[in-house]
C-alpha cells in the first residue's frame, strides 16, 4: 500500500458553493401564531449564508486542524465566489488554485429548513455547476509534484469537464505513488448513468483511500447486500475502504483482510451537518502526520463527534479543542 504519511500539503479539488439557509419552518410556526391572534416575541428571521461544499469543508477541517491544506477548484468571480474565498483564507487554506472566473455565476446549495428542522436541499443549477467546470488548462502541469496527499469527491465525477480533470490528476498520482482519498458522495440517481458510473469506477480504482457511507453508497455502487459485503468488495490489494456508519461509527476494511471498528462518541447531537467532512479531515491530518489507520479512524471518529456538537457545517476543532475533547470522551476502537 501508498505510504500516507507527508509533509507536504494536502490538495483538495472538488466544490466549494454557498448554502443558503432558508428557516422556512420556523417562519411558518410565527405566521401561524399571528393568524390565530397570539402574540409572540421572536426575532426577526432571515436567511443565513454559510460557506460549503464537501471538499471544501474538508480542506477548511484540515487546516484548522493544523495541517498543510491547499484547494483547487472554480468558483464566479462574484459576491459569493469571493465569500467562499475569504471564508478559506480566514481558516489558513491556500486558494492558490482557486480560479474565481469572471464569465460564470458560483453554484449555491439552498436548503429549506422544516418545522421538524430537517433540510430540503436545492442545488442551483442543477447541471453545469462552476464546480464542474474546472478543466485541465486551469492548473499547473507540475500540480501534482507539489503536493503530497489528494482528496476529492464523487460529485465531481459527474460531469465533465472537472470529471476528467480530476480523474488526470488521480491517474498522475498513482503513477507517482501519491495518496489519493476519494469520498463517494454520490446520489442515487447519479449510479443509473452509465457514463457517471464508469468514471466513478474509475475513480474508485485510483483511489488509496475510498469513504462512503455503508447503506447509502458503498452498497448502491456496488449492488451488495449489505455495508460489509460492500466495502469487502471495494477493498483492493491497494485500498483502505471507510465504511461511515454515522451514530454506529466507522470500520476499515484494510487490504490485508482486516477490519478495524471505531465506535462514534456519545455526544449531545447539535447539528449533523458536515459530520463526514469532518471525519474526513481528521482521518486524513492523523494519517498524513505518520499515525496508524486504528489512530486515523480514531480521531475521524473524533472530529465528527466535536463537530455535531456544533452548529455549522465547518465548526471543527483545533488542535488543543481536539486535545480536549479525547480527554474529555477517550479513546474508543477495536480490532474486529
């Protein structure tokens, strides 16, 4: 297997996008009480604007997590584009690569929140998103030689021209012995192309380190019955697969045919957004800095569980916060 540790800096490529959060629900629950005649207090609610986009909140993990973290990707050289910029530049992320383009608008996510608070999501535009279209004559030849880990997403699979971007860069860093980590991140409906399919098989075998979430991707891409038998098939001579089980925790399916189980922290559950970006970050620091996969699905297990006890997609810890946090819940993981 590709050693993971580097001191280099982690490239991430993929999306960076707006979410635009709508507090429909609780809107609804003011209308309501004014109609019958009730007179409530409550403050006046807006819309919010967070910086997102899976990769992106990753790279954001990984530098506030202290490490080396650079991203590349395409946003519109307008309000938003330069929001999510600053955003990355605030966290201590390289945007070197980062191309803000003045002839298309950056993709935004708005997300509806119900009176329950669970979210109905919107992607604007639907095809054609300024994440996809990053193409090859955007970055530097020699991008590759610089970096010492590459982690991407299956989102990004799905159309062209990024998709073969992307797919260019895996190929030059498994040439050159680089890691690469790919989080499938994929929606159902996205499996039933083919084209879609093939390029994330592709990427798949490209990859060094493969997460996914059990029931919800590593079974629809690979027709299996179950989570295990799934990330069983995923796992390759070369290949670590990370089946995210969210409140179960995770396993490691590693190449020599063991499994390796962390257990989620018992935690008061704030928000779960973001909770396998910031798995992803923390996998990816520990693993890099030279500790073992047990500590690497440990301290991902970790940052997930600190993160959901936050509101905000990107509310990850520090260095000294993650200290804390393990003295606070301890070690949880296993051999299986």
């Amino acid at each position: 297997m590709i050693p993971l540790q580097t001191s280099k800096p982690v490239l991430s490529i993929g999306d960076a996008c707006p979410d635009i959060i709508l507090p429909y629900g609780d809107t609804l629950s003011v209308m309501a009480a004014l109609a019958r005649g009730v007179s409530v207090s409550a403050e006046q609610k807006s819309a919010q604007i967070a910086a997102g986009g899976s990769v992106a909140n990753t790279a954001h993990g990984i530098a506030v997590l202290g490490g080396r973290s650079w991203f590349a990707g395409k946003v519109g050289n307008d309000y938003f584009g330069r929001f999510l910029k600053d955003a990355f530049d605030h966290a201590g992320v390289d945007t070197h690569f980062l191309i803000l383009d003045e002839n298309i608008a950056t993709s935004m996510v708005i997300a509806v929140v119900g009176q329950d608070k669970n979210r109905v999501t919107y992607a604007v535009p639907r095809t054609h998103a300024s994440q996809h279209l990053l193409a090859p004559s955007d970055l530097p030849e020699d991008l590759v030689d610089q970096v010492g880990w590459l982690h991407t997403s299956g989102i990004l699979l799905r159309e062209n021209p990024a998709a073969d971007t992307i797919l260019g860069l895996m190929e030059q860093c498994a040439q050159k012995a680089i890691p690469v980590s790919l989080d499938l991140n994929i929606r159902i409906e996205a499996i039933g192309d083919p084209d879609c399919l093939a390029r994330l098989q592709h990427g798949i075998q490209l990859s060094t380190i493969l997460f996914g979430s059990g029931s919800d991707e590593l079974m629809p891409v690979t027709g299996a019955a179950s989570p295990q038998a799934a990330a069983r098939a995923l796992a390759g001579s070369q290949r670590v697969v990370v089946c995210r089980s969210g409140s179960a925790g995770a396993e490691l399916y590693l190449p020599d045919g063991r499994i390796l189980h962390s257990r989620a922290y018992d935690v008061p559950v704030v928000d779960t957004l973001g909770a396998g970006d910031a798995y992803n970050a923390g996998f990816i620091t520990a693993a890099a800095e030279g500790l073992s996969l047990e500590d690497a699905n440990q301290r991902g297990n970790a940052v997930a569980g600190y993160k959901i006890m936050h509101a905000g997609a990107r509310n990850f810890p520090n260095p000294q916060q993650l200290e804390q946090f393990f003295r606070d819940f301890g070690a949880k993981y296993a051999e299986i």
